[in-house]
C-alpha cells in the first residue's frame, strides 16, 4: 500500500513550487543582512575582525525570519497540490467486490497455527465478512483444483455455514493450484462494472510465480492472508498479510483491498485526483500561532468578539455557525459536514450545485438533488441527474439525462447500464397504468373463486440422483432440490460432479 501511494504521488499543480526559490532568496538576504561579520568586513580588516566579534552567550532560539520562510515554504507546497490517492466517485458502491479463495488442501490441517491452519483461517473469513457488513462477497474453495462455493452475495450469513463445512477431505482431488482458483475468481468478477480483489487464504502458494498468478487473475487485483508461523511466510510472490492473534491483519487487507477498489474505480470512471495539500494548513497554524506576542492576545479576542457579535443574541447552533463563516467558506463548511456524515446539513452548506447535489442525494433527498444537478452542465452533472431522476420516479427524464451522457460519450459503461435498468423500469410502470386504466374502465363481473381439490393428486415428484449417474448434465440440478443433506454431503458431491465434468479448472498434477 505505501510502494502504491509513492509510485503515485506527484502534485497537482507543480507551478507552485517555483514559489520556493522567492522564499529561499528572501531567506539568504534576511540571514546576510543580519550577520555581523559581512556588515563589519568592508570596515574592519578580516584578520582584526574575528578576533573583535563578541558573541553573547544565550539560549538557543528560533529566529522569526526562519519560522515566515517555513510557512511560506509550506504554504507553497500545499499550493501545489501534492496528492497519491484518487477521489472515490459518489455514485457507487463504498466497498470493493471480493471473492476469497481459501486453501483447503492437506497442508492446512497442521497446528503449528493455532488451534490449526485452516480453523484459524476460517476464523479470519468470518472476521472479514464481518468487518465487510453487506458488501458484496463469494467464496471458493480449491486444493488441486478448484470450486465455487458461494457466488457474490451481501448476505454473509449465507457463507457461514459451508464456509464451516470444508475440510481437506471435501476435495476431489489433492494438491495446492491457486491458479486454478485465482482464474475461477476472475470468471466469477467477469461481470462486474470495474475491477474486484482476490483474497487468497492459504500457507502457501507451491511453486507458483507471481506472473502465473496475474495473469490468472485478469484484472483483478490479489492480496494473500498466510496462514503459517511468521519466518515462513518469506518467498510469497505476491502482495501478502500474515495471520495475528487480534483483528489488525483484517484492517490492514481492508485497507489494501479499498486502495486497489479506488485505483480500479479511477481507471474506470477517470475520477480526478484528491488534493491532499489541505492537511499542510496545521503546521501553518501552528507557526503562525508563534507570532502571538504579550498584550495582542487581547486586541486579537476583542477583534473576534466584534466581528462575531453579542453571543447571547444567538442560539449556540447558530452562533457556531457565524463563527465558523469567518474562516471557512460555504463548501469547506459543506465538506466538514459531508466527512462526518451528516449530508442532510452539507446539501444547505455546499455553494458549489454538484456536491450540493452529492449531499442531498446521499440524505436520499432526492428532489433537492435533481434541482441541484440540472445546473451543472458537465457529463458527470448528466450522469448525477439521471441518477436523481430514476430515483425519483420520473423515469422519462432520467432516460434524457443518460442520453445525454451518451451523445458525449458513447461508451460510458455506467450510463449504458443504468439507461437499461430505467427504460425496463419505465416499461413496467407504464404497463401496470394501462392495467389499472383498464380496470377501471371496465370492471370484471367475476363469479367469486372457487377451491378445488384434486383427490388423485398425490404430491410432487420427488428426485432421486443413483450413485453412478453423478456426472450427468442434469444431475447437479437434481441434487440442489434435494434439500434434506448437510453442507458437507452437498459440497462434496457438488465438488466431484464439477471434477467429472471438467466444468472447473483443475491442476495438472499435485503439487
């Protein structure tokens, strides 16, 4: 994650930076004019002269010319924008699609990891799932070949239980090929508008090199939790976190896992870079905090205290409004509000309509937002318009919104999708008005329901899959609808079905 945020770091706005080579030249000037022996040396000869200067004997301080070159050396760097991170684009999901691959092979049943591998790698799913809330998430299992699981859902509890099944004694075949895995993770993110992440979580990778496992994963991003004691886990080719005891390596893949969502939502969307110069402003502060001599404390409060006005005409909420307008402007105070979650402030703080529009439709007050984003006249003040509009209701002015968005750009991804989702939408309302116009029109004169009971019927047909029928084409399907086995008996044989068929990939040899 650090390697990522150099390799990306560069300023926003270089220009700026020309404004140090004021600064350093003032600064020179400043130090020459104050040096006793270049005022002297015209004056006195060079040999005399060392010999007369006296330096007093005090304390070490700051000169004020240093700490105004400092500022302004700071000011001028924050001016330029340095920034290593993209902003994440408001209009999409706050968390990245995951697919955890986990190591079910033979290895993972040894207790050099407490109480044993694959138990404690279970154990850290369980934690990231949790961590994850409802964020979109699926499971695969592999040792020598490998199997999906459990596809994309936001329902954890769903994984929890076959995600408690596996054992080494599931696999239809041994051996460790996180190939395999990695490319049935990537067939299963095929779909997704941007890029995903793969979660391996196995002690190890065999004899795999990192170029195998990229290119297997496609254009997803991959990360690996290692479960194995700590001075093993050197020679992984790939981006890994060991296992711990608390929940810090869980935070630290979230993190790893966010930045390579927010990469790939970048590539994606083109979203623009965030300025981090802002977070230079409190050193600024402080220095300029030095400058507060004796006796202008007071003229500085009392300067306040006008300007600010009698505190008891005002409610506190409003008070600190008032306040806070003498030193922030209306979009800082809107972002100050939209960071801490609360849109429904932010949307009346914002001057600028497009995060005004942002911060209403995140307070799913969806009307403010719409009005917000018919002033912005850019493709993403169209897209966020659309947006507003299908929400809304008014379906026929978010197809405009989107076709608009299309006439400038005519492979957008995402309007093309929501375009789709909206004219069905529209379709399915526009039916059920003619149902109703019908109805109405014309009231049916119906004789009321009868119930009738067939005495033949002797209830559904039950399915049954013979043991030596288990590689047919319809023999997974009949073995879904038999509901009365336990996770175990149904991954086991959904796991040898798919290694029959050759429906998944499977490694060549153990390894």
């Amino acid at each position: 994650m650090l390697e990522q945020a150099v390799e990306a770091f560069h300023f926003l706005r270089p220009w700026w930076l020309l404004a140090l080579v004021p600064t350093g030249l003032i600064l020179a000037l400043i130090s020459r004019r104050d040096s006793v022996d270049l005022q002297w040396r015209g004056v006195i000869a060079p040999s005399l002269l060392k010999h007369m200067i006296v330096t007093p004997q005090r304390r070490w301080h700051i000169k004020p010319s240093y700490l105004v070159a400092l500022a302004l050396g700071l000011g001028a760097v924050a001016l330029a924008g340095p920034t290593w991170r993209r902003e994440l684009p408001p209009f999409v999901e706050d968390k990245a699609p995951l697919m955890i691959a986990l190591d079910v092979s033979a290895s993972m049943g040894q207790s050099d990891v407490a109480p044993m591998r694959l138990e404690r790698a279970k154990q850290k799913i369980l934690d990231m799932l949790a961590a994850r809330g409802s964020a979109r998430t699926g499971l695969i299992a592999y040792a020598g070949s490998a199997h999906l699981v459990m596809p994309l859902t936001d329902d954890r509890r769903v994984i929890e239980p076959f995600l408690a099944a596996l054992t080494p004694g599931l696999m239809p075949v041994q051996g460790k090929n996180p190939v395999a895995a990695l490319a049935l993770a990537a067939t299963s993110l095929q779909g997704e508008p941007v890029a995903g992440t793969v979660l391996l979580v196995a002690d190890g990778v065999g004899t795999t090199d990192a170029s195998e496992m990229r290119k297997a994963a496609g254009r997803n991003g991959v990360v690996m939790l290692s479960v194995r004691p700590p001075q093993d886990t050197a020679g992984i080719p790939v981006d890994n976190v060991e296992v711990t005891v608390d929940k810090s390596d869980i935070q630290a893949l979230e993190r790893r896992i966010d930045t390579q969502f927010e990469s790939a939502q970048a590539e994606e969307s083109g979203t623009r870079w965030r300025d981090e110069g802002f977070w230079l402003l409190w050193p600024i502060v402080l220095l300029g905090a030095l400058w507060f001599r004796r006796g202008m404390t007071v003229q500085w409060v009392l300067v306040l205290f006008l300007l600010y006005g009698h505190p008891a005409k005002a409610q506190p909420a409003e008070a600190l409004a008032r306040f806070a307008s003498l030193w922030l402007t209306p979009d800082q105070q809107g972002r100050i509000a939209f960071d801490r979650g609360d849109y429904a402030s932010a949307s009346k703080l914002f001057a600028d309509p497009m995060w005004r529009g942002i911060a209403a439709y995140r307070a799913y007050d969806f009307l403010a937002a719409a009005e917000a984003f018919r002033k912005v006249e850019t493709v993403e003040g169209r897209f966020a318009l659309g947006n507003a509009e299908a929400q809304n209701h008014a379906y026929e002015k978010a197809i405009k919104a989107y076709d608009d968005v299309l006439a400038q750009q005519p492979d957008n991804v995402a309007a093309k999708t929501n375009l789709a989702i909206v004219k069905k939408a529209f379709e399915a309302a526009e039916e059920k008005r003619r149902k109703d116009e019908q109805q109405d029109a014309a009231p049916p004169d119906l004789k009321p329901d009868e119930t009738k009971i067939d005495e033949k019927q002797k209830g559904g047909k039950r399915i049954k899959v013979a043991p030596n029928d288990m590689t047919t084409a319809g023999a997974a399907d009949a073995w879904m609808r038999q509901v009365q086995t336990t996770p175990a008996d149904f991954l086991k044989l959904k796991f040898a079905i798919q290694a029959n068929s050759g429906s998944t990939p499977v490694g060549s040899s153990p390894r």
